[in-house]
C-alpha cells in the first residue's frame, strides 16, 4: 500500500481516509514506476515491442487499467453499460462527435459553483466517499517520489458515467481533500500516467470549477478516444519569445489555446513547471480553463495551417493544450454538449440523438464560441502576460474592474449602468434621454461601484 511503514510516522494530511483506505484492509493493487519506464516518444517505442513484452517486466500501466476497468464493471460500478456511436462532422477543424445519451439522463447531477477557487467541503459528494469497488489503483514512483508526505495517497478510480471504455479519475492525494484547484502534483501524475501508456489514443483531462467541472474535489480524467484531434496537426505561434509555449487563434482553431510539449527526459520538469505556472497565473485572474494532454507530432511554427503526419514518420509526444475560456456559473443541463476539454479539442459528445444526427460543424462551433471562447482583447491579454511570466518579466499592472462584468447578458449590464444614472423626468423640449451621451460622472460612479464590490 502506497506509503506504508512505521505506526509513528505523522501525516500532513488535516482529513485522513475511511478505514476502507488503509494498509492491510484493501485490495486494491499499487502501481509501482520508475522514471526509466517512460516513453517519450510514442513511435520510437514501437520498434522495442517485443523489450516491453517481456514477462520480466512488471505489468504496464494500460493493461492494469483496463483489467481493473472491467473488474468493477463486472462488480456494477458503472450507471450504464457503453453504447456510443461516431461520426465525423465535415468542415475546417476535422471534429469527431460521440452519441452517450445514457450520461446525459444517468450521471450524477453536476454541481452549482459560483467561484473558480472554492473550499472543499465534506458535506457534498467527494472522491473519499468511493467504495472500493469504484478504486482501480494506486500510483506510486520508487525513484522520484510524487510528493513528500509518504503517506499520500494517489490513486485511480472509475468514473461511474463513462465517455469510453477505461474511462477513468485520477485523484492526487486523495487523503488531503483537495478543491478542484490543479496543482503541480496534479500535473506531475498527468504527465507520468501519460508518459507510461504507450497508446496515442490515451489523454488525460482536466476541467476547473467554471469550467464544468462537476465535482469539488482535485480530479483529473483519463480516456481514450479513438479519433485525433485535429490540434496536433495545426500550426501555431511562439508565445512571445518563448521557445517552450506555443499559442493558437482563431481562425487556425475554433477557439484559442497555450500549448507545451515534452519532447525528452532533459525537459520534464521544465514542462510540468512551464504548465504549472500557466494553470496558477489563470487560476489566480479568475479564469476558468481546461487542459487536454495528448500526444501529437512536433509542434510547428513554420508552414501550412494544418499539416498531416500521413506517413507516421515523426514523433509523437506529450503535449499539453490549455484553454483559457469564459466562466461558466451554475450546472448547465446537457441538452445539446457542455464546451469542455475533450469539445474544446474539438472531440464532442452529444447527449441526444436529434442533436447528433443533425449537428454540423458550423453549430458545434458556434456553440462553442458561444459558451466557451474569450473575447479577443481579453486573450491577448492573457497570452502577453503569461508570455511575461514565463520569461521572467515583471507584468504590467492592468485594471481588473470590468471582470466583474463577466458572467452577465448585455441587457443585464445595461441595466446597470442604467441603474447608476440620475433619474430625469422626461421633457418634449429636451433631447430624448437615448440620444444623449452617458455623463461623465455616472459612468465614473458606475465604475467605481464596481471597484468597491
């Protein structure tokens, strides 16, 4: 069990697990790894097949997965047994759309959140209140531990309403009950899982409160889908200077994106660093966003708009796509799809069958930028102050006020500055009140209104 030993030691965990968590009342297996098992590059690996296929060699992480998927499937872990359909959906950005109609009416009602950065609270559900038919594995590397408290827990568990088959949760140290605020250990058990499945179907995605995430508690979502997402194909700009953050736009891709990519041991904590401090830097400006990790070719900054590795000849490598996207408050039912990691990827999942047979790139696209993308000028502003970030330039103050805009309907906003204007009766000798231009001081009193809430 990941950080037995000795009764004495002390964990740093304020909230500790059920009974049902520890040593010696489980059965759940450990998954034990070394930073020598990681794969790189996804195509140098297929030549060394048969060194992986070795019975000396412990059991590789995607079989362990899909073993202990099909156990609790078995054990009636899931809401619904899978019965999805594809289909490509013709157009610019090469979408793929899943029918799942069974999550729509059987998942776990999503819950309301009204900030990006809330407190756990044990009293809604959370991932400690798992039986142990619904926990696969847990994580564990001998030779770079994943975080200092020995006693952390990391482990993997189902996902009840699944998207695929082996779609699965990764909860970093479960133990502490963490909100759904990504950390650098989130990052790191994405980047190693991802690293040891040896499959570029596989991703791992996050979604942060706002972002339609559904649960208050730290998770991340293994999956596989079995088409690309066109991302990997698709050219993109150096962040600034950079030479290790990419950026996307409109109209390369429906929506705008950061992207890093890992291309040998020598930049792995580079990477999770790089990462870590774009998700803090959104998370601390109230942005919500997702993340979707995959594999794809070397990113290029040079070129066609898309360009197609047709011939398999280049390598394939850990990247991490970040979106950066309007808040979204409250759960929104899933009556068409909900704009997250996999839909931002442009991998969608319609939750009805009239939608799926009728929808069209243009209205999936439209709906995305609709619910999910960010003005222009508010991304450009992002993208240059992380571009600062990076680079380790100090970043010019902004005014934040009209953030407190975000969320409401033009008419709302209407409404009020409406409501900081002086009442004036009407009179037929003066010029209509729509004509005349806002005063001076009612838009300064507006705005400092805005400031003070």
């Amino acid at each position: 069990m990941l950080g037995a030993g000795p009764r004495t030691q002390r964990s740093h965990s304020s909230i500790q697990l059920p009974p049902e968590y520890c040593s010696g009342q489980t059965q759940v297996p450990l998954f034990t790894y070394k930073t020598a098992d990681f794969i790189y590059d996804l195509r140098e690996s297929t030549s060394n097949e048969e060194e992986a296929s070795d019975t000396s060699k412990p059991k590789r992480l995607k079989d362990l997965l899909h073993q202990r998927w099909e156990a609790a499937k078995e054990r009636g872990a899931m809401n619904y047994n899978l019965n999805c359909l594809y289909k490509f959906l013709d157009g610019n950005f090469e979408c793929s759309i899943q029918l799942n109609s069974e999550r729509g009416e059987l998942r776990r009602k999503p819950m309301r959140f009204r900030h990006i950065r809330e407190p756990f609270n044990q009293l809604r559900f959370n991932f400690t209140k798992l039986n142990e038919a619904e926990v696969m594995l847990y994580l564990k590397c001998e030779d770079l531990p994943i975080t200092n408290d020995p006693l952390d827990r990391h482990l993997v568990a189902v996902n009840a309403s699944p998207l695929e088959r082996d779609h699965s949760l990764i909860i970093p140290s479960v133990n502490k009950c963490l909100p759904q605020v990504l950390t650098t250990t989130g990052i790191r058990i994405a980047t190693d899982v991802m690293l040891l499945v040896d499959d570029d179907t596989f991703h791992v995605l996050f979604n942060s409160l706002l972002g339609h995430a559904s649960v208050n508690h730290l998770h991340l979502h293994t999956l596989y889908w079995p088409y690309d997402s066109d991302l990997v194909n698709r050219r993109f700009e150096p962040l600034n200077d950079s030479h290790d953050a990419f950026v996307i736009r409109p109209p390369d891709w429906f929506c705008c994106a950061f992207a890093f990519q890992l291309l040998n041991k020598d930049g792995y904590e580079k990477f999770i660093r790089n990462l870590t401090k774009c998700v803090e830097f959104l998370t601390e400006r109230e942005q919500a966003h997702n993340l979707f990790f995959t594999r794809a070719q070397p990113i290029r900054t040079t070129g066609a708009v898309r360009s197609e590795d047709r011939r398999n000849e280049l390598g394939r490598y850990i990247t991490a796509y970040v979106f950066p996207r309007v808040n979204m408050h409250g759960a929104k039912p899933p009556t068409n799809f909900n704009p997250a990691a996999c839909e931002l990827a442009g991998c969608l999942t319609a939750y009805t069958y009239r939608f799926f047979e009728s929808v069209t790139e243009q209205a999936a696209v439209r709906i995305i930028e609709e619910e999910a993308s960010l003005p222009d000028d508010r991304f450009s502003l992002l993208a240059s102050d992380l571009g600062c970030l990076l680079a380790g330039r100090p970043i010019i103050s902004r005014p934040i006020a009209l953030s407190t805009l975000e969320g409401l309907t033009s008419p709302e906003i209407d409404e009020l500055h409406d409501s900081f204007q002086t009442f004036e009766p009407h009179s037929p000798a003066r010029t209509p009140r729509s004509s005349r231009p806002r005063t001076a001081s009612a838009d300064a009193l507006f705005m400092s209104k805005l400031r003070l809430e």
